[in-house]
C-alpha cells in the first residue's frame, strides 16, 4: 500500500472546481509564503531553499538552490520559467498551469525576489490555450491585488511578469533552445560551453531557467521552511514530487506523493492511485521517467520513487512521467511510436539526431510493419551507438543537447528485453499483435 | 494600412511593448496573424515583420520551425489528434483511422466543405483522458469512435462555436497594463536605496 501521509505541497487546491481563480487562491493561504518572504532578506529567502534541497522537476533533477547561487556572484538580470512540457506522457505542469496558476506566479515572485530579478518571462507551451488563458488572467489579478508590479505588498521590491506563448515544438523545453524562442528565434539549443544560462542566457545576459513545478513548491518551502520540505522523502529526493502516471492503467492521472516512501507498484496498484493495470493484465515494462529514459521490467516495480534510487538502476526519474506497457501492449510498436516522435521533434543542428532519429524510425517502421530483415536488430543497435556512443546510461552525447542522447533509451531496452518480440515481426512477416 | 484588424492590432502593440528586443514578440505576433486569418498569411507576415523588425523571409523561416503555425489555409475546424505513446496504448491510431472516414479527409489534409483540417498530433500532455482529441486549441475529452462522430455533428451544426475558440486565443484574455517595473528606473531605485544602506553603515563606524 501506498504511503499517503505526506501533505498536498502544489496540489492542494486541486479538489476545488475554482481552484484557478484569486478568491479560492486568498481563502486557501494564498501570498502568504509570499507576504512572508517580503519580510526576509533575500539570501535568506534562497538559503531556505538551499536547505529544501528542492531538486528541479523539470528532468534534470538539478538542485534549484544550487542553479541560484550560481547566479548570487553577479546580479541576474532575468528569470524564465520553463512551462513548455512536452515530453510525452508528461501531464503534470498542465495540471498546474490550468488549476493553480496563482500559486505558480507566487512561486515566481518569491524566486525573482530570491534573486533580485526585475522582470520574469513564463515561457508556456503554446497548445495549453486554456493554461495560457488562466496564467494571464492570474497575471493580471495579481497587479491588481498588489503582488506584482511596482512596490509589491509595500515593500521595496518591484517585479513584472510577462506569460509567452510556445508554438509547437518539444525542443523548446530545452532551456537554450526556450531562451532561443523567447528571443523569437528557431528553437535551436546553443552550443555548450557555457553549460548554464546562468552565464549566458536571454539577451546574453544571466539567467535562470526553472520549471512550473519547481516554482509551484516555493510558496509552502516559505511558509513550513526549507528544514519541513527536506524532511519529507529521503535521501537527495526531499518533498514530494507530482508523478504523471500513463498508459495501461485503471485510472491514469496525477498524483502528488512523497518522494522514496512509496514504490513504482504502490503507484500503478494503490486504489486511491493508478487503481492497478487494465483487465488486470501483466506488466511486461515500464517507462519510468518520460520517453527518454531507458525502460525497466516488472523486477523493479519494488524500486522506490527516488532520483538516485532509479539512477542506480540505469534509468531516470526525469520528468516524472511514468507509463505502463501489459501484456497485450506490442512492445515493437510502442519504441517505433517513441522514434518517430523523436525524428519529428529533432530541431536539425545536429547529424546523428538528424540523420540517426529518422533512419532508426524507418528500421523500427519496416519491422513493425512487416518488411524487417533480421539484420535490422543488429543494425538498429550500431545506429544507437552511433548516436550514444557505448549505450551507457547516463549516455554519452555527440550532439548539442540530450535529445539525441535520448533517441536510442527505448529502442535499445526493447530490444535488449524484448528480443524475440523482433524476432517475431521478422519471422511472421506482420506484428505479432495485429 | 494595417493588415490586422483593429483590435489585432492593438493587442500586437500590447505584445510588442512587453520585451526589451521587439523580434521576441515574434511567436505571439505570429500567432495573432493566425488568430485573424486562420493561417499565417503572407499578408500577416509581412506584418509581423515590420512590427518586429526583421524580414518576411526571417519571419517566414522561423514560422515554419514551430508545428503550430500554418502557413497553408486551414479549415474552420483544425482537429488534432495524438498518436504518441499514451495515446497508442489507448487506441490513437485507430481513432485517426476513424476521423479520417468521419471528416472526409486524410491526414495532414482538409475537407472538401473546407470544415476540417486533421493532424497527427505529438504528445498534447492530456494522457490521463487519452486518446486526446483537440479542436482548435481546445482539449475534447472525447475517447471512442461513437463520442468522436458526436463531437463531429455538433461542430457541423456549430452549436460548439462558443466553446471552441478561433484559430488562436491569445485575444481572449488580454493583459491589463503594461510594464509597471521599468528596470532602469528600479536599478536606479535600488542603487539609491544601496547607497543609503552604505551610509549609514559608515555613520555607525
């Protein structure tokens, strides 16, 4: 059974029908982690933080205090909020835009207070029309109740915020490549080094780039402190985290849990949770932190919902995505699908991801569709290699970013599992589950 | 003569005046020429491009990065549907297959009364009501072929029209003021404040 006891740290609200609007947001405590903060010297306000050790939910799992002292050395000249979720089967800063946006502009505003930022961006993926409509209608409740703009709640700080909207493209969640597109360019990612826009970021200038759901626990670390947040999970894993359950389940959704106190089992079979597999069928992978991680079997469902404790095992709690692929699912199929996006989605700079993503779909399509050779197993594993030299986790990179790197995760664990399930299409002529 | 209608245009005006640099009001000008025309038009682009100050062809080649914007007209109704992993396990394709009978056109194609324009989405972040259908910028928790054919007949009859917005939305909740915390005149603001801090941090010595 799942461990249920910790709080509703960003999802709270979440029960009420008007849980976007500034009144519920007021009735509920609503600025006050922000009223607070106002109260405290900057630096102690990011040193409580730091003591969260709040890892970023973006992917990365990069501790946000940490990105932020970076930055302390030299005054920041913006701060962006990554909102541009993307990777598949990833739901979880959709809920947040569309049913607490006030807590994420609170989050906002006690970060730029944090780092003595003037003027925030909330750079949100542009399909979450009705996400945009409420960010910006909090926006605006937010001037007129004080929160933001000039001389907020009387103080001596003074923040703008302005929301921008995304246009279609996954590589914009890249933070260089978002920086790109807020500066209404192609989202192409910049070249490394600098690693951080914390040197070199929007107009060249330094920033940070934290994700919505980052920025939505900010508002309880001020009003429980920095010491109750870590508290809760275990190990480097502190607080809780929103997990986006998908997939072959009874009840897929979003659930907040604690962070290492409960299972990838307790998740997908707890009532109050994922409510177990559909028609009770057997769990034959899972894909445990978006679609770029590599897949594990029904062996590590006992493995607890930890950053390191899924590192351990050779894959990544990333984006806090999890599907469930049964028995009835051909696992074929699933890792082309995957491919395909991947090639759709590769912005172009670079030629293993270019050229790797749309030759892997095209082996991947020809098996699943009837026309594989045997040697194409082989063949589609040299192509990961070439792109993720070694097939380590955590990968090797021959491109600007980690899309490439995350091309070949479910076409390499497919087959390294699943490898008769190719051999099958080969054999049969047509996929095994038509 | 503006291209934009009025009120496009002044909420582009709006955008504009939000960013330090005018080409990052690109992407939502981008999309408020769409908003009005259903597409970008080369009309529309060559708006965005005076507004921003770049060329249509700049305009144009960062348009056509981001899937969301048409540079082909469109039908009345663009209806997306998401095929990617979620949304395979939950029967994806073989509602594309359907709406395709349904809509009377392929992928990627419009139909013949010009009503609707069907697209094999990627992952809209809607996996926990998969497959996800959106029509126009607006999520339909639509799941079977038999929800899909009535969700069909109601956008036929337009009895939907004052759900599912236009081409764009951004015109729907407009931002109230501009910016209220210039920042060259907080830098000065803070400055100030600093120095004080500074002396009288020497008074007490």
């Amino acid at each position: 059974m799942a461990t249920l006891a910790a709080p509703k740290i960003v999802s709270s609200r979440a029960e009420f029908p008007d849980s976007h609007t500034l009144s519920r947001f007021l009735d509920t405590g609503g600025y006050l982690g922000l009223r607070k903060a106002l109260t405290m010297f900057p630096e102690a306000v990011a040193s409580e933080v730091d003591q969260a050790s709040l890892l970023g939910r973006g992917g990365a799992g990069f501790p946000a205090g940490r990105k932020w002292s970076m930055l302390r050395k030299a005054p920041v000249s913006y701060l962006v909020v990554n909102g541009d979720e993307s990777e598949p089967a990833t739901f979880k800063d959709h809920f947040l835009v569309e049913r607490d946006p006030h807590q994420l502009i609170e989050g906002v505003i006690i970060a730029a207070y944090a780092l003595q930022v003037t003027t925030a961006y909330i750079f949100l993926r542009g399909e979450f029309a009705l996400g945009l409509e409420r960010v910006q209608q909090a926006v605006n409740d937010a001037y007129e109740h004080g929160a933001l703009g000039r001389k907020i709640f009387g103080s001596d700080f003074s923040l703008d915020v302005v929301v921008h909207p995304g246009a279609g493209a996954y590589i914009c969640g890249e933070e260089t490549a978002l920086i790109e597109a807020l500066e209404g360019k192609r989202g192409f990612p910049r070249i490394k080094p600098p690693f951080f826009p914390a040197v070199t970021g929007l107009y060249g200038e330094p920033t940070v780039v934290n994700n919505v759901e980052t920025m939505s626990n900010l508002p309880w670390i001020i009003n429980n402190g920095g010491a109750a947040f870590a508290a809760l999970g275990g190990g480097r894993s502190t607080g809780t985290r929103l997990f986006a359950l998908a997939g072959r389940v009874n009840n897929p959704g979003v659930f907040e849990v604690e962070m290492v106190k409960n299972t990838f089992r307790d998740l997908i079979y707890d009532p109050a949770l994922g409510g177990g597999v559909i028609n009770d069928n057997k769990i034959k992978a899972i894909i445990p932190g978006g679609v770029s991680a590599p897949w594990f079997g029904p062996d590590m469902l006992d493995l607890p919902l930890g950053q390191d404790e899924v590192a351990e095992k050779g894959s990544m709690l990333g984006s806090g995505s999890i599907v469930v692929l049964d028995d009835a699912t051909c696992v074929v199929r699933a890792a082309w699908r995957i491919t395909k996006f991947f090639s759709r989605e590769s912005c172009g700079q670079c030629t293993p991801c270019r050229e790797g993503s749309g030759w892997i779909e095209r082996a991947m399509y020809r098996i699943e569709h009837g026309g594989g050779r045997l040697e194409d197993i082989d063949l589609l594993l040299d192509l990961c290699d070439n792109i993720a030299p070694g097939l380590t986790w955590p990968p090797q990179q021959t491109t600007i970013c980690v899309l490439g790197p995350s091309i070949p995760s479910s076409v390499h664990s497919a087959i390294q599992m699943f490898r008769d399930d190719f051999v099958a299409h080969v054999e049969l002529g047509r996929c095994t589950h038509d | 003569m503006s291209h934009f209608r009025i009120d496009i245009r002044q909420r582009a005006e709006e955008v504009l005046a939000l960013y330090p640099r005018p080409r990052s009001a690109m992407l939502p000008l981008l999309h408020l020429a769409q908003e009005q025309d259903g597409y970008v038009s080369d009309a529309g682009i060559a708006e965005v491009a005076a507004m921003t100050l770049t060329t249509p062809a700049d305009v144009r080649g960062t348009a056509l990065f981001y899937d969301m914007f048409h540079l082909e007209p469109v039908g009345q109704y663009v209806v997306g549907i998401c095929t990617n992993i979620a949304c395979l396990l939950a029967g994806g394709d073989e509602l594309l297959g359907h709406a395709e009978t349904s809509l009377g056109c392929s992928v990627g194609s419009t139909s013949n009364d010009g009503l609707f324009t069907l697209e094999e989405t990627e992952c809209l972040a809607g996996c926990d009501f998969a497959p996800c259908v959106q029509v126009n910028h607006r999520y339909v928790r639509t799941t079977t072929p038999d929800a899909f054919d009535a969700l069909v007949a109601q956008l036929r009859a337009g009895t939907l029209d004052h759900e599912v917005p236009n081409h764009g939305t951004l015109i729907r909740v407009r931002r109230t003021g501009g910016l209220h915390a210039p920042r060259a005149e907080v830098a000065s603001e803070r400055a100030a404040a600093h120095e004080q801090r500074e002396a009288r941090a020497a008074e007490t010595k």
